[in-house]
C-alpha cells in the first residue's frame, strides 16, 4: 500500500529522482535570474554606450570636464565592473541547499492565544 501511495505534486513516494531534476532545474533558474547577472547586464550595456560616445564624441564633448574625457573613463570602468560582476556570478553559482540543511524562514513564531 505505501509503494503505491501518491505525493501531491510528487509522483510516487519512494522517486527521488524527479526531486533531484526539480532541484537542478530550480538551481538553473535561480542562477539565470541572479542579480549579479543582470547588474553585469545592466553596467555592460551603460559602459559600451558610454565608452562609444568617448570614442566617437566631438571633440567639445570630450574635453568639457578640465580636458578629460569622462565618457570613455566613466565607460571604461563600467565594462570592468560589469566583467566583476559577470566573472562572480559565474565562478561562484548559486547552489541549491539540501533540504536537510535549511534552518526554516527566520521568523519568529508566537505561542497561540489562550
């Protein structure tokens, strides 16, 4: 009767194997989503806007603050940030914890009235 007995959402009680796909599965798109991918994005796309129009600004532009060329300094370092940010998130995934390490949510929880 137990080997036949159906978990909701689960399959059959005694198939791990479903479980460990749906934690890979979850581990990918938490690291698909990781905010240390999309900050990279983000600065990536600022830094080759900025850098393009250090490069290829007139010659006013580039010399307005005290003869430096900000675009392409402040673009520059954004392209550096965001290879940081990107290198992180890709050296270092996020990794799934086993269920038996999880510690709960953190919240504190009252006793019931009486």
């Amino acid at each position: 009767m137990s080997d036949d007995k159906q978990m909701p959402f689960r399959g059959p009680a005694g198939d791990d194997d479903d479980g460990i796909e749906d934690e890979a599965q979850a581990a990918r798109a938490a690291n698909r989503f990781d905010i240390r991918r999309i900050i990279g994005a983000v600065f990536l796309v600022y830094g080759v806007v900025l850098t393009l129009a250090g490069i290829l600004g007139s010659h006013e532009v580039k010399t307005k603050a005290a003869g430096i060329n900000i675009d392409l300094w402040t673009g520059l370092a954004m392209l550096v940030v965001s290879g940081l940010m990107i290198a992180w998130a890709l050296l270092r995934p996020v990794e799934h914890e086993p269920p038996e390490d999880r510690r709960g949510s953190g919240r504190l929880r009252r006793a019931p009235a009486t």
